[in-house]
C-alpha cells in the first residue's frame, strides 16, 4: 500500500495489466496523474503569488515616508508628524483662546526658528536654560522648568505675552523678537511662509489645506486620550464619545480648526479617519477624498486593537 503522496500518484501511474483492460485503466490513471500535478502547480503559482503580494505590499507600507503638508496657493510646506502636531497644538491654543490667524501664524514661525517645533529639552550658548517649544527660560520668568516643557503652559504663556502689545499690524519678526527677546531678532523672518501655511489650514481659514500621509496605525487609539487633548488645547467642547468614533459639534472655521487638528495629530493618536463638511481624510488613501460627511459635526475615528 503507497504510504505518502508521491507513492499514491507513482501508483495510480504504473497500473498494472496488459491487456486492453489494462490500457484504458492506464491511460485514465495517467490523465487523472496529470490533472493532480497540474492542480498542484496552480496551487503553488497563486500561493506563491498571494505571499509576494503580501510582501510587496509590507514592503511599500515600510517605504513611506512620513509627512505632512500644509498648502496655501501654489506654496507647499512639509513637516514630519512630531512637528505638525505641535504647530497644531499651537494653532489650537490661539484658536481656544480667541485670538486671530495671525497670532497662530507669529507662534508656529517662533517655534520653528527656536526649535524646529521640537519640545527640547536643552537650550544653547545664548540661553542655557532655555526649553521646550518657544525655548523659554525659567531664570527669565517664564515658569519652572516643567512647566515650559508643558506644550500647553507654553503655548499659552507664549500668548499670553503677545497680548500685551498690539500684534496685528506687526512684522511677524517683529512682533515674535518683542515677546522673545531673541540674540538674534531676524531670524523670525525665514519662517514666516511655513507658519502662515499651517496657521491658515489649522485656525480653519483653509479647508482642508493639510494633509499628512502615514503608515498605517500600529497600535488601537483611545478616543478618551484624543478628546482630552482636543479639549487641553481648544478649551472646551462639545463632544461625545460611540465606540472608536469621537464627534466634536463645530462648524466653519471652527469645525475646521478641530478636523485639521485631527489629521496633524494623526500619527500620535492612531487616527484611520476624519470626516467634515463633505469630505474625509483617509489614512488608506493618504489624503482628503469626497465623502457624505456634513458641516458642523466633525467625526474622527481611531484605529481598531488587533
């Protein structure tokens, strides 16, 4: 008796008997012979193919870089995730405290010239206790040292300096050297262009100007944490909370400012989607796509365990 498969088929192939009988039986076992080698081949070619389709496809997912782009006009201006969350916490904080555009567009291009919109932790030669975002200094009387390298206090304080003179009509690099009191009171200038880009998209003044494309989530998101640091910088809002969907109640600028927000915080909160006045941005699709999504009832969802 055949103890594996290459016996089985060796001896439905061999047969036996030489008589016409004998033949046919061969000749039916030698055409059943090779429809099982056959289907044995084809099995091969599409598992085979399956498992390269499968690497490609991890291959591709490993060679995105990741980015986001803020776009005002024929002007494009790319950050990687860590900073474009942090010009949106910027914007955001601006935004919750009533301030106008321009006052987002002066703190993104401070933060970038004094950190690259980086929370470091370490200042330089000029100012060695200088920390976090807007590079602030304890020995100057800008808080403690944990509360400098606290976004939000930072962000805040940052502002709240800014109010204490009129703004409005200031040079950018005027008005961010009056608040910072920088060693070097021009350099605000150069990054004029990339903070007028993002305050635009993340105060809402531009719909759906930033994009960011991302690798896909690799962990599940917590609509609890995203809420909480929507409300940390935006102030309070209206809200709710159904399985791994939150749905913030804002319209126009507003509503906006929060779904921007979202996609610029993307890659720290796992978000796979942002919908919003007819549109939706899909981590998938790397990007804004037409969507039956309505104005004034923002929803962000957020990846799924494994």
């Amino acid at each position: 008796m055949p103890t594996d498969a290459r016996e089985t088929v060796f001896a439905l192939a061999s047969g036996s008997g030489n008589g016409p009988g004998g033949k046919r039986t061969r000749t039916r076992r030698q055409r059943l012979v090779r429809t099982l080698v056959a289907l044995g081949l084809c099995v091969g070619v599409v598992g085979g193919g399956l498992t390269a389709a499968a690497v490609f496809l991890e291959r591709e997912e490993t060679l995105v870089r990741e980015h986001c782009t803020a776009v005002v006009g024929t002007d494009e201006h790319r950050l990687d995730p860590e900073q474009a969350a942090n010009a949106a916490l910027i914007a955001a904080v601006s935004v919750g405290r009533g301030m106008p555009a321009r006052a987002a567009t002066i703190g993104i291009a401070t933060a970038v010239q004094e950190s690259k919109l980086r929370n470091i932790d370490y200042g330089d030669t000029a100012g060695p206790d200088s920390r976090g975002l807007f590079q602030q200094r304890p020995s100057q009387g800008w808080g403690t040292e944990a509360q400098v390298m606290d976004p939000i206090y930072a962000a805040n304080r940052f502002y709240a300096e800014l109010e204490t003179f009129d703004y409005r009509d200031m040079d950018v690099t005027e008005a961010a050297q009056k608040v910072q009191r920088s060693a070097y009171p021009l350099a605000y200038a150069d990054h004029e262009p990339e903070g007028r880009a993002y305050a635009s998209a993340l105060t809402g003044n531009s719909p759906a100007a930033l994009n960011c494309v991302l690798r896909r989530a690799d962990a599940a998101g917590n609509p609890d944490a995203l809420v909480a640091s929507l409300e940390a910088a935006f102030g309070d809002l209206d809200t709710s909370v159904d399985g791994r969907s939150v749905t913030v109640r804002a319209a126009g600028k507003r509503g906006w400012a929060v779904a921007q927000w979202a996609v610029a915080t993307a890659d720290q909160h796992q978000t796979t989607a942002v919908g919003n006045a007819g549109l939706v941005w899909n981590r998938t699709e790397k990007g804004w796509v037409t969507a039956a999504t309505t104005d004034g009832a923002v929803v962000i969802t957020v990846a799924a365990a494994e």
